[in-house]
C-alpha cells in the first residue's frame, strides 16, 4: 500500500474529523494518523504520519484545512474569569425561581456508586484519549486515569488514596471534600479495568504498576483486594475487529521476548485504532459488570421521599422568611 497524494490525504483527514466532530469528538493528530491505519487509506508506519503532518500543517496556514478540526490534549489553555455582569434584577428574580425548585435535588444528592461493593476505576495507556475516556468514564460516573505510559509513584499513591475514601479507610464516619460535600466509604472491593496498545510495553505497563500499588497498599496498611483487568486491546479484539497490525518493537528487549512467548505473534496493535463508538461501548460494558442496579434503584427510592419531604418544608413561612432575610 503506497502512502495518497496530498490532496487525497486532506480530503480524507477533513472528513474523518468532520464525523468525528458531528459525534461530539475531538481527534488528536496521532489518532487521525491511526484512523488512517485502521481504515486502510494508508500504511503504518512513520513515513505515513510525517506525510499526514506535513500536509494538515501546511493546508492549515494557508487556511485549507478547519482550525477546530484537531486538538492538542498536553497543552491546555485555561480561561480568566473577567468579563462577566449581570445587572438585570428581573431576570436574576426568574431566575431564582428556577433555582430554589433545584435546591432538592442540588442538595439532597446520593451518587450512583454510593452503597456499591465494588469501587471501580478506568485507566488508559495514553493521554491523546483523554477526551473520549473522560466521556465514557462521565456516563458511567467512574473514576479515570491517564497513565501516559508508566505512571508515576505519586500518582500509584494519590489513585489508592481515593481507593482508600472509596473503602472508608480509617474513618468509618465519612468525609468531607473542599466542596463540604459528605461522602461515606463502604465499597468492599476495588478494580481497575485497563486500556492499553496490545504491544510488549502496553502489557508490561498494568503489570507494573499493579505490582506497584500492590506493594503500596501493604504499605500503607490495606487490606481490602484490589483488581486489574485488561480490557483492551486484547487479542481476541484485535482479530475480531480484523484491526490493522504493526511490528512489535524488539527494542523493547525483556518486554518484547516476554511478549512474544506469550501471545505467539510478533504482531502489535494500536489502542488508537479502536473507534470512539467501540471504547465507549468497552467502558460501558466492563464497568457495568460491576454495578448493583437493584440496590441503587432501593437507595434512589429513598432520596425521592427526601427531596418530597424537603420541598413539603420549603412551604412553611418560616423557611421564607429565613430565606428571604438579609444575611447578617
């Protein structure tokens, strides 16, 4: 397969982001590149990414190719907060009539893995996938973790710290957050579900650090079992999925021989290649395995009573007259 010309690559790197975009994703260049790959417009290969680079970077400053079609997730550019001035006092009185009918579910709030046996977070391997993690992650409210390879101590530390929140470690009354939310550990379990490159590094990097939090945890005195679970790539997704390989690197040395005694191939696969649609559905699938519905669903009765009962007690003159009140 010989690398297009130009004109075709733009063509196609346009419309890839294009449906992309009317999915309400955004795309790395790396993951155009691997688009590309996966959709057999253009060999693996650094050649093939040089000659996607080079030919989006040019389009882009001669204005032939859309700004907004790609994003950079290592560099962020936060915003002030200057400009803002609401003077109207009609408008901020509708809209306070719409805010007070929120304050029950605004204040009377349980999560949906509150009361789970299992506390269950989603790491990936790369940082350019942050955002389609962060979706599918936000959907099923868990935890997320980029590792951006092998991930550092401090960090193996602060995700089994919050492991420890999640399990109610050394303070079975709860906690509270810098928000002054109160929160209330009973999770009996925790499990990792990993995504990473089917490559000889991208199935060292779990083991790794899992070893890593394992010896952590004795550390630091947990008892409570911990999981990982490689959910992607695997092999059997690679070949069902018919997913485009490339050469495992023999650089990779200890890896790359371990690698190759244990799955029989010296072929590798990107985590890239797999589609927005195919990770989100992954996360779904492997994080609901480890959701109680029926308990959830008795502990949301619940907070419906509550939320009724509250508003019943907004009613009363007292708590108008307490809330309408100038603050001292």
């Amino acid at each position: 397969m010989d690398i297009p010309p130009g004109k075709e690559i733009l063509r196609f790197a346009e419309d890839v982001c294009r449906e992309y975009r009317e999915k309400d994703y955004a795309l790395t260049l790396r993951q155009l590149y691997y688009q590309g790959v996966a959709r057999k417009f253009w060999p693996s290969g650094d050649p093939s990414y040089s000659a996607l680079m080079r030919v989006v970077s040019a389009a882009r400053l001669e204005g032939r190719f859309p700004l907004w079609a790609l994003v950079d997730r290592t560099r962020v550019v936060y915003p002030g907060e200057s400009t803002r001035c609401d003077t109207k006092v009609e408008r901020a009185l509708e809209r306070s009539v719409e805010a007070v009918r929120r304050l029950p579910d605004q204040l009377l709030h349980r999560d949906p893995w509150f009361g789970q046996p299992t506390h269950v977070s989603v790491w990936f391997e790369k940082e350019a996938l942050a955002g389609i993690f962060e979706k599918a992650c936000d959907d099923v409210h868990v935890s997320w973790f980029s590792a951006r390879g092998d991930p550092s101590h401090p960090a193996l530390y602060d995700w089994l710290r919050q492991a420890a929140d999640a399990h109610g470690v050394g303070n079975p009354d709860g906690w509270k957050d810098d928000a002054g939310n109160h929160h209330k550990g009973m999770a009996k379990r925790s499990i990792v579900l990993y995504f990473g490159d089917l490559d000889p590094t991208g199935v060292r990097i779990p083991r790794t650090a899992e070893e890593t939090v394992r010896t952590f945890a004795r550390i630091m005195g947990l008892r409570f079992p911990i999981t990982f679970r490689r959910v992607g790539i695997t092999l059997e997704m690679a070949r069902e999925m018919d997913l485009p390989p490339f050469p495992a690197k023999e650089s990779a040395g200890a890896d790359y021989r371990n690698y190759v005694e244990e799955f029989d191939t010296t072929d590798a696969w990107e985590l890239d290649a797999l589609s927005p649609e195919v990770l989100e559905e992954e996360v779904r699938r492997a994080v609901l395995e480890h959701f109680d519905a029926p308990l959830h669903d008795r502990l949301q009765e619940d907070m419906v009573a509550r939320k009724t009962e509250m508003r019943r007690k907004m009613r009363s003159p007292e708590w108008y007259t307490a809330a309408t009140s100038e603050a001292s």
